[in-house]
C-alpha cells in the first residue's frame, strides 16, 4: 500500500528518493489528545486521522526526533509544527490581530 503524508500541500510519499533523502514516515498517535493535536496542526478542514494516515519528518522540528537506534522515532509527546501554508492557512499571532484591529479603526 503507497504512504503519502497527509499535510496540506505536501507531495511525499514514500519512495526509493524520499528515503535517500532521509525523509521518514510517522503514525498518527494512538493517544486521543496528541492525535487531535495532529489533525488540527495539519489544518485541513474536516480530517480525521486512520490507522493508516502518515505525516512525513519534513513537519517535524529536529529536536522531536530519536536518532539514537536503527529506527527513527518520534519523542514523546512531538507535534508537528513545519509547514508551508498558503496565505488564507497562515495563522495570525496576536501581534499581528492587534494591529489590524488598529489599521481597521482608522479606516
């Protein structure tokens, strides 16, 4: 069975070229909370993750990684937090509602 990843706008999939590149395939969670952390961080409307949805390393930070054995692992608890999202997904800070809400007010 072919292994995509399952974020927004990203083309991986398991492959001879994904694998030289070091790019590796993660599970979602069993843990209910941390599965729900997943599928809201990938931010596509209505999914709900399967036994068989992956997320590729590229969504993860370095630090979320256990390269100490043969097999890459996830630490504990890791959440993915690298993406590329278009503009109308780009979350705003509050900085940043802040002073829209200002410009908005002198309009």
């Amino acid at each position: 069975m072919p292994v995509f990843c399952a974020s927004y706008s990203c083309n991986n999939w398991r492959s001879i070229d994904t694998g030289s590149r070091g790019i590796t395939f993660h599970k979602f969670p069993s843990d209910t909370g941390l599965r729900r952390q997943w599928e809201v961080a990938i931010r596509r409307e209505g999914f709900v993750a399967t036994e068989s949805s992956k997320l590729c390393s590229e969504h993860f930070k370095p630090d979320d990684f256990d390269r100490t054995g043969q097999i890459v692992r996830l630490r504990d608890g890791a959440t993915p937090s690298v993406f590329n999202f278009p503009c109308h997904l780009q979350r705003q800070t509050r900085k940043e509602k802040g002073s829209e809400t200002q410009r908005d007010k002198q309009m």
